[in-house]
C-alpha cells in the first residue's frame, strides 16, 4: 500500500473521529438543555402544588406537566436513535478504513 493511500485513509479517520467527537459534544449540550426545562418544570410544579389551590386546579396543571415531560422524554428518544444511527454509520466507514490499512 503506497503512502499517499495511508495518508488519505487516515486523514479519513481523523475526520470521523472529530465528527464524533462534535455528535457527542452535541448530545451532551441537548441533554443538559433538556434536564434544565425538565428541572424548571418540576419546579414550577411544586410551587404551584404548595400554592393555596383548589384540588382541581393542582391535578390539571399536573397532568398538563406529566404531558410536557413525555414530550421531552419522546424529544430525548428521538434525538438518541438519530445519534446512535449516525455513531453506526462513522464506525463502520473507520471499520471499512481499517480493513483497507490492514487488508
């Protein structure tokens, strides 16, 4: 195998690797936004629970909070198949890139 392909195979790599490396950076920053509004919103639950309400009231805006977090929870499954799909992809094309160097 000439030099000039090694050199492209790894530059290939390198590459895979940063667009990793941005996916996980990306998820990271997605879940900790998502953790914030879920922590604001549980908040704002408790102070509405400890406000002087009538029993209705605090069981509607429960249920309106339990439905907001399935959205964020659907949200967060969504965006996790879209990262694992894409972390498959890059490793098999660095799987493919080691095959070529050492095959």
């Amino acid at each position: 195998m000439n030099e000039d392909k090694l050199k492209q195979i790894l530059f290939a790599l390198q590459e895979q690797n940063k667009e990793l490396l941005t996916m996980v950076m990306h998820l990271q920053v997605s879940n900790n936004e998502l953790k914030e509004q879920l922590n604001n919103d549980f908040y704002k639950v408790y102070e509405e629970l400890y406000n002087q309400k009538e029993a209705g009231e605090v069981k509607d805006f429960l249920e309106s909070k339990k439905f907001i977090v399935g959205e964020l929870n659907d949200m967060t499954g969504k965006e996790s198949a879209k990262a694992i799909e894409r972390f498959n992809e890059n490793y098999e094309f660095m799987e493919e890139n080691l095959e070529r160097i050492f095959g």
